[in-house]
C-alpha cells in the first residue's frame, strides 16, 4: 500500500446514505464457473450502534440494510463500530465448492454466516484478531446447495484502518489456481529483493560503500512492511506478534522513511552535492526518529500517531526528491537513476489511491501496482549505486590520470637529480674504496712487520718481563689488525660484496683452537669457562674462518663486558634435509646485560650501548654488526636474551653442507670403557667433563665427599679433579690432600695459572694438568703421543723446504728483513730487491724458481714489474706471487687476472709463506724430480697438497679431473685455429690449477709449455703438445679409479 493511499485512509469518506426501498432486493445467481465475481455492488450494509448485534438480530432486520452510495467502492470509510453486509444469492450452476474472501488483510474481525431460510449451513470468525483464519485475507470455504436461494451475512470491525471489503466469490478450483499464481508471484516479488539486498551486502562488505549499507536497510525494511500489510504475517507469525506488528504499522513505516534517508544522503553525497536539502533530510530523519520513540511508548492516540507519520513520510519524500533535483542540477549524474525511481513509486502510490477511492476501476493492475513499483524502484536503486561506482572509478582514473600528467615533469627532475646523485653516490664510493684500500696497505705494511719479529721474539730465549712485553706488542698488533679487518667488513657489507668461502673443515679442529684462547683470556680475567660440546660431524662445508671470526667476536664481547662470573659456550648440531647441517652455538655470560631499549641499537655499526660503557669498554662497535651480516649470508639467524645485571645470552644458528657423517666422538682415543673416578667441585664444570667423558665411552662415577674419594679409589683407572679458582681459593690445601691420597693416573683440570706443587711432593711427575675446559683433543693427548707444538712444526717444515732460489721485492726494508731472519735455518737462498727497477735487472742476470712481489712501491709498481720480468728470457714462466696489504677482494681478482700467479695477504703468515712454496717450488726439489717415475697421478703428494687432509684431497684431485676433459678441448681448438692468446691463458690456468693435487708430470709439462709459449718458441710447442695430451688421457683413464683406490687405502 503506497504513502499516498495509506494517507487517504486518515481522511474520512463521507457517505451519504438515504433510505432506500430493502424490498426491492434481487437474488444474485451462481452460474459461471470459470471467473471471479466481485460482490460489492450486491452488498447492502448495516451499522452497529451501541450494542454489538448478532447474527439473529440482523436476520431479522433485513429491512434495516442499505446499499453503499459507493457502489462497487469497496472502501466503506473509518468505523468505531462493527457493520454488517448482507447480499442473497443462489448457485444454479452444477459446482457444490465455493469460496469468499474479503481481499483486505487488516480487517480486526470478520464473521462469516451463511443462512437458509432460518438453517445456518456455514459460519466462521476471521480477521487478524482470530486465531481461526490461516490465509493472508479472510476466506471461507462453503458447499452451496443447487437452485436455493442463500443469505451471506458478514461482520466487520477494523479499529486502526479504514475499513476495505472486496468481496469476492469463486468456484474452489478456480480459487486454488488464483492462490497459485498468487504465492509465485510473491515468492518472485520477496526473492527478487532478497537477492538484490544479499547482492548489495557482499558489494558493501568488499569495498565498504556506505550507501550499499543504506540501500540494504531501506530494501530490509521494506520487506517487513510489505510482509505485514500483505497479511503474511497472519500466516507465519503468532498471534501477539501479527496483533502488535498491525498496531505499529506506522513503526514500520517510519523505519522505512530513516533507511531511505540515510540511503539518500549517503548515495547523492548530499552533504557536497545537495547541501540546501541536506538540513531538511537530516530534520525529517530526526522527526522521523522522535515519533519513532512516541509509537514504542504509545504516547499520541493511534489515529493523531498515524496522520503525523503519513504527513511526515510525505515531506521526507518530497525533500529526498529535491535532494536528487538539486545533485543532479550539480552534476551528479547517478541521480537521475534516484528521480526516476523516486518518481516511479509515487505514480504507482497515486494509482492505488485512486483505485481505492473509486475513481479508477480495482483491478490486478491498480491492486499490485504500489508493489511493482517497490521492486522497480528498488532495482532502479541498484542501477543507480552502480553507476555511482562506475561514475567514480571514471573520476578515479581521470584524477590518477591527472596527476600523473601533473607529475611526470616532476619525476623527470627527480630522476636527473637522482642521476646526479648516483653519479656522486659512484664516485664518493670510489673515492671511499680507494681510501680504504690505502689505509690497509699503510697499516697492514708496518704490521707485517711487527707481527712477524714480534712472533720470532717469542721463541728467543728472553728474560720473563721482556717476553712479557713483546706478547703485549703481539697482542696489540693482532688487535690492530681486527680493527683494520673489521672496517674493511664492514664496507663490503655497505657495498653488498661480503662474500662466503666455502670448504670443508673439522669443527672440531676450530672448536678446539677458539676454546683453547678464549678459556685462557677468561682464566687471566678471574672468569671461568665453561664448555659444552654435542656430537658433530667428523667433516662439514662451511666458512670456518668466518664461524671463527663470529665465536671470536661474541666470546670476546662476553669477555670485554663480564667483570666476575662465567662464561660458557655450548655447541650442538642437527641434520636436516637435502644433505644439511645446521650448528647451534650458545654463548652465555653474567656480565653486565643489556636493557630492552639498547637492544634495538646493538647491531648498528659504530654503536655502543651508553657513553659510560664506550669508556668503560673500548671497542669500534663492529663486531657484531660483522656477525649478524655473517650468519645472515650463511643462512642462519642470530638472537639474544638479556637483562640488565643478568647477563646475556647469544643464540647463533648457522647452516653449513654434511660431508661426514661420522660424529667426532666415534674416533676410539683410548677412553672406551676405561672407569673414571671425578671428584665433584663446581656442579657445571664437573657436569660438562662428566659428559665429555661419556661421549668418549668412558664410564663415570661422581663423588663429592673426599674419604669416599680415597676409599673407592683402587676401583677406578683414573681420578678427575675440576680445581675452579674460585674452589682453590676456598680450599688452599685440596692439592695436599690430593697428592697425599696416592690416587691412580690423577687428572687435574684447572682454571687460572699452572698450579705449582710443594717441593717435598715427588708425586708432581705423575699428575697431569689440563687447562678448563676438558675438549676432546685434550681427552687425546692423555693416551696418546704428544702433538708437537705448531711452532715447532713450522721449524720443522722451513727445514725442509727444497734449495730454491728466491727473489723478494719489497720497498719496506724491514719487510725484507724479516724474511731474511724466517728462511736463515732453511736452505732457501733468498735474493732482495727494494725496487721494481732493481728486481728486473736481477732477473735479467738470474735464474729464480719463485718470485715474491710487493704490489705497491714508488716509481716502478708491482704490476709493471712483473710485466717486465716476464720478456726475460731467464724468468719467462717463473711463478710470481703478489704480496700485498690490499684485502678487498676485487684487489685480488685485479692481481690474478694481470698475469700473477699467487697471492699472499699482508702481514704475513710464516705459515702461509712455507705452504706457497711447496705448492710452487715442489717440482725444483731434486727428491720428487727423482720420484716422478713414469706416474700420472702421484696420491702421496695430493695428500702434501691438502695438508694430509684425505678428504680434501680427494675432493680437490677429483674436481681437477672433471675440469681436465674441458681444458684439453679448448686448449686443442686454440692450437688449431692459432689462437695463442687463448692459448697462452688456458695453460697457464691449467698450470696454476695443477698445483693443488698431485699431477707432477702434467705440473711439469704445462710449466713447460708456459715458457715456450712466452718466449715465443711455438716450435718447443708443437713437440710438446702430443705428450701433454697423452698424459691428460692417462690422468682423465685413471683418475677417479685410482683417486678412489687412494682414499679407501688412506
């Protein structure tokens, strides 16, 4: 029902009604059994006065009726009272089954009362009040006699609406077709809003459209209305709620006049678009809102609530109308889709009220007109919002497309800018590489200098303070030397170029070493050391200079900021997938912590946490923006525990490649089995030797009380005693006691200095003291031979080095000078030269077998120098190794692809230097000329190569066969097509490759061709190339057999 005729409802019909003749009463026959007939021009009506009349009364009173002035105007105006309506008709067709229903669902009573004669065949009490009716309109279902005259008698009584009765009487199958079609025609009117309101519910909840929302609630609300006044309800609901939700039609009806508001003000954007309609939608929706509460409350008579709704509801559509007007007068063009729907609704609601007033004729047009209007304008609507968003993403696009024209010139003057920019970005980057490749060669040159005398001053016989001074000097150097090595990592960091060195390694071995100095830098400090270690590969690939460098820089911050306590290390490992190892490392301490907010800031570069720890504790703040950059490349992650006065706590994570499966407890080092007595001092320390041991297979028995000690010791093979500083310092006569016990095979671990016996014990010989924490070299050395020392080694290798002649060149005397003193117990003779200038002239006169060069001197550089030597005709294919204090890499890659053979970094390692001269000089030692043979592949010398390292060597004489296929390919395809340039490089290439495994021949083959090739005698090199080729053959035939015969007889 539309605004418009629930408004004429508030406005009383007049009815005039005269007297009219009630004997001049014709009897309606039945006889088309296919149609409805509407019976409101045959009806005559009574009206009740004070007393409410029965059915008895009114039969008597027939004479009393009177016909409606309207005619066939069902709308019989408002009534306080009930009314009657009367008609006679009688069924001369041959159907029995007839049905009459009154079409108006809001009818409080209606009685039905069929009479023949004085016999009541058929009655019934409907309405929306009786619990008897269960369709949406009043309706009864009666069999009519044939050919007899019937009276139909109806009451009527409607207290809240105008009282509307169209009668209508059908056959019932003519009735159940209707009702079909009826029911579908609904179904589609209820289902085609419910589609539209889910459809608009989902488009809000992606792009939260406030007016979807809006558009959502007024199609809701709706839909109640609709539901009510269709007299559904009646049929669904209870009979409380069908009664209240009849009474507070006007509730609904202003829940429908807020919706459509706010969906007018949030689709137009009135508040932009229609800003002098806006006050009046906001006070019709405030109104609206006020009678709302005035319904709830009851508070106005139900008539005055009624019209002020209606009246309300009419200046709202007329200001929701203006707003469209004045939106679509300022452009917005989705508000003619608005006009038009608004305008659609108001036609269908000026039909049905003229319908029901009479003037147009009540047919199914004008009966569901108000409806169709409803759902026209609802999918109007719809059109409309979409157009909003297609109107919107247009101005979207052309705003974008704006802006964007507005801001290329902008950008473009960004990009020179940039380009400006990076060009000084480029060259502040090379000014800054340069600098710093010049500061690590001038400190790096007098450092090599210093290192190297001040590590000879260690084995000279020195009185106790001036061996003292020079480990200060050595330890200031090598501190030096971080800081320089850190900067430079910190710029390859900046630069992205920090790069990872991957190659097998026992982490064992690097445990070993790092825990051997970091414990006695602890015990020096007052501080213990605890260790911890879990099963690990015999042999992984990793950068273990670089997890070496990351556990130096962690331990020694715990060392730099633990002033008492412990520091404790603890390692385990996982295997993962895909041939993975992943280690684990804990590094604990109980220094001073670090606060939540320092944190933040710890691993930024040049950052320490305060002012008063900077002073406190010197450092350049790199170390562990180094780490967290390290273990990021080795695909690792690194985390940290702290509170302040508590300590910190360092997890590092860090992947690496299984070579070995084998754990390094697996090797039998003699403790298998063995029964160890270990007195307990320190819970921790006592708990990490007491596993170490067990890994070892030994089995162990704890004792913390010094009588069992001495009582059960004849059962035991060996006594551990773990003496802490601090346990010494609390029991200064434990040695006494200890030595006194006579105890087998006693092992006393100690922190702090060597412990010094009481002269009168003659026992001491037979103690053995080890330094905390126990490691499993350690374990070792117990049952096995002593290791000679490194340094001892070292002496031992210079020995043996072959009588070779070497050239140095260096611009730094004491460079020179310190070479002199390493090779003086050697039979290398060693040739000096300062200058480039001077080094070409000795090579002219001279013969050498290697040639160390220093990169960076005045006038005459390295480079030039070793261009120069190279058209000699003595030194044409000497090997010449640069030296030099450059450390960035791209230094190195310059050196090697200038035509250098080696590198060695500044300062120099003695070490180093012993192993670049094997690997160069082994072919001028007259001993493994003579062992040569008629061998291709020499397996002991792959083994000398690779330090006696069976897997590496392995690994590397493999890798040299599966490389050697290609090089021979290439180096013929050069020879063939004259490419001597290619051909000059691939040799000398294959020559430095050979140096690594052992492949004497070939080594001496390519050394000679390298010389023919440069000295130009191509003529050397066609004789020599069949026998190169020959014996690459033999070594590509027998190498991975034979490399696979080696390493299972190794």
């Amino acid at each position: 029902m539309s605004i418009a005729a629930l408004l004429f409802f508030v406005v009383p019909i007049a009815q005039s009604q005269s007297p009219l003749s009630t004997n001049s009463f014709s009897s309606l026959q039945l006889i088309n059994k296919n149609e409805s007939l509407r019976l409101n021009g045959k009806l005559k009506y009574l009206s009740e006065t004070d007393e409410q009349l029965t059915i008895e009364d009114v039969r008597k009173r027939t004479q009393d009726f009177q016909w409606h002035l309207g005619g066939h105007n069902p709308n019989y105006g408002i009534r306080d009272k009930g009314f009657w309506l009367h008609t006679r008709f009688s069924n001369v067709s041959d159907i029995e089954e007839w049905v009459i229903d009154i079409g108006f669902s809001h009818l409080d009573k209606a009685d039905f009362y069929f009479l023949q004669g004085k016999t009541l065949l058929a009655s019934s009490r409907q309405g929306k009040l009786s619990t008897e009716q269960t369709t949406r309109f009043p309706t009864l279902k009666v069999d009519l006699p044939n050919a007899l005259s019937v009276d139909l008698f109806i009451r009527l009584e409607s207290s809240s609406t105008q009282v509307i009765a169209p009668v209508d009487i059908q056959p019932y199958q003519k009735y159940l077709r209707t009702m079909f079609w009826d029911n579908l025609m609904w179904g589609l009117f209820y289902g085609g809003l419910i589609i539209l309101a889910i459809y608009n519910l989902v488009l809000y909840i992606s792009n939260q459209e406030t007016s979807l929302l809006a558009y959502v609630g007024y199609i809701c609300t709706a839909l109640v209305w609709q539901f009510v006044w269709g007299g559904h309800s009646i049929m669904l609901l209870s009979e409380n709620m069908t009664v209240w939700l009849s009474k507070h039609m006007d509730l609904i009806f202003i829940l429908i006049g807020i919706a459509s508001g706010f969906f007018t003000y949030t689709f137009l954007n009135a508040k932009e678009t229609a800003p002098k309609s806006t006050p009046f939608i906001k006070t019709n929706i405030g109104f609206l809102a006020t009678l709302g509460f005035c319904s709830l409350l009851n508070l106005l008579p139900e008539l005055w609530q009624n019209s002020v709704v209606y009246l309300t509801s009419l200046f709202a559509i007329a200001s929701y109308l203006a707003a469209g007007f004045e939106s679509y007068s300022n452009r917005f063009r989705p508000a003619r889709y608005f006009i038009f729907a608004w305008t659609i609704l108001a036609l269908a609601a000026i039909t049905g009220m003229l319908s029901l007033s009479g003037i147009l004729p009540t047919n199914a047009f004008t009966t569901y007109c108000f409806q169709v209007g409803i759902f026209i304008e609802a999918g109007l609507f719809s059109l409309a919002i979409m157009d909003k968003n297609r109107s919107q993403l247009e101005y979207d696009i052309q705003q974008a497309t704006n802006d964007l024209r507005n801001n290329v010139e902008f950008i473009e003057e960004q990009n020179a800018r940039l380009d400006i920019a990076r060009k000084d970005a480029i060259n502040a980057s090379n000014i800054k590489s340069q600098f710093l490749a010049n500061m690590s060669h001038e400190i790096r040159t007098p450092l090599n200098a210093i290192l190297g005398f001040s590590k000879e001053l260690l084995n000279t016989p020195l009185p106790v303070d001036k061996q003292e001074h020079v480990r200060i000097i050595n330890f200031s150097a090598d501190s030096l030397l971080g800081i320089v090595n850190d900067v430079l990592d910190v710029s390859k960091i900046e630069a992205g170029k920090l790069q990872i060195n991957n190659q097998p390694f026992s982490p064992n071995d690097v445990l070993e070493e790092m825990v051997s100095v970091m414990a006695k830098s602890a015990h020096q400090k007052n501080l213990e050391f605890h260790f911890e270690l879990n099963p690990l590969p015999e042999k992984l690939v990793g950068d273990a200079q670089r997890i070496k460098q990351i556990l130096t820089n962690l331990l020694g911050n715990a060392l730099k900021f633990t002033p008492s306590g412990h520091i404790s290390l603890k390692v385990a490992g996982k295997v993962l997938k895909h041939g993975m190892f992943e280690l684990k490392f804990v590094i604990e301490d109980t220094g001073i912590g670090i606060s939540q907010q320092d944190k933040k800031k710890l691993f930024n570069a040049f950052t320490q946490i305060d002012d008063a720890t900077s002073r406190s504790y010197q450092g350049t703040g790199l170390g562990l923006v180094i780490c967290q950059q390290l273990v990021r490349l080795m695909g690792g992650k690194i985390g940290l525990t702290s509170r302040p006065g508590n300590g910190s706590c360092f997890t590092v994570s860090i992947m690496t490649n299984l070579l070995n499966k084998t754990d390094n407890f697996s090797r039998n080092i003699g403790w298998n089995n063995r029964q160890v007595l270990i007195y307990e001092t320190d819970p921790e320390i006592t708990h990490s030797t007491a596993k170490m041991l067990s890994n070892v297979g030994a089995q162990t028995t704890l004792v913390s009380d010094i009588k069992e000690l001495k009582r059960i010791k004849h059962k035991f093979s060996d006594v551990f005693v773990c003496l802490s500083q601090g346990y010494l310092r609390a029991n200064p006569g434990i040695l006494d006691i200890l030595l006194n016990a006579q105890l087998p095979e006693l092992v006393i671990l100690y922190s702090g200095y060597e412990l010094v016996f009481a002269q009168h014990h003659k026992s001491e010989y037979m103690v053995k003291q080890l330094r905390l924490p126990l490691t499993l070299n350690k374990l070792a050395s117990l049952t096995e031979l002593p290791i000679e020392s490194q340094q001892n080694q070292l002496q031992s290798e210079l020995l043996q080095l072959p009588s070779v002649k070497i050239l140095a060149v260096d611009d730094m005397e004491m460079n020179l000078r310190l070479l002199k003193t390493w090779f003086k117990p050697s039979k290398v003779e060693l040739f000096l030269a300062y200058t480039g200038e001077e080094a070409v002239n000795l090579c002219k006169e001279n013969e050498f077998d290697l040639i160390l060069m220093d990169v960076q001197m005045p006038n005459m550089d390295g480079l030039q120098a070793s261009k120069l030597i190279r058209q000699t005709h003595l030194n044409l294919g000497t090997p010449i190794i640069a030296v030099t204090a450059h450390a960035l890499k791209e230094e190195q890659e310059r050196l090697m692809a200038s035509g250098m053979d080696d590198y060695l970094p500044k300062p120099l390692d003695l070490s180093d230097l012993i192993e670049v001269i094997q690997r160069w000089c082994a072919l001028a030692d007259n001993n493994d000329l003579a062992d040569l043979g008629a061998q291709s592949i020499d397996w002991s010398l792959a083994l000398k190569r690779a330090n006696q390292n069976r897997d590496a060597a392995l690994e590397l004489l493999n890798a040299f066969i599966e490389q050697l296929p290609n090089f021979v390919c290439d180096i013929k395809t050069s020879w063939e097509n004259a490419d001597r340039d290619e051909l000059k490089a691939l040799i000398h290439k294959l020559h430095g490759a050979s140096c690594y495994t052992g492949v004497p021949k070939l080594l001496e083959l390519c050394e000679e061709l390298e010389i023919a090739i440069k000295s130009g005698q191509f003529d050397v090199v066609e004789r020599k190339l069949p026998d190169f080729f020959t014996e690459a053959e033999a070594i590509i035939e027998q190498g991975a057999e034979y490399a696979t015969a080696s390493s299972k007889s190794g």
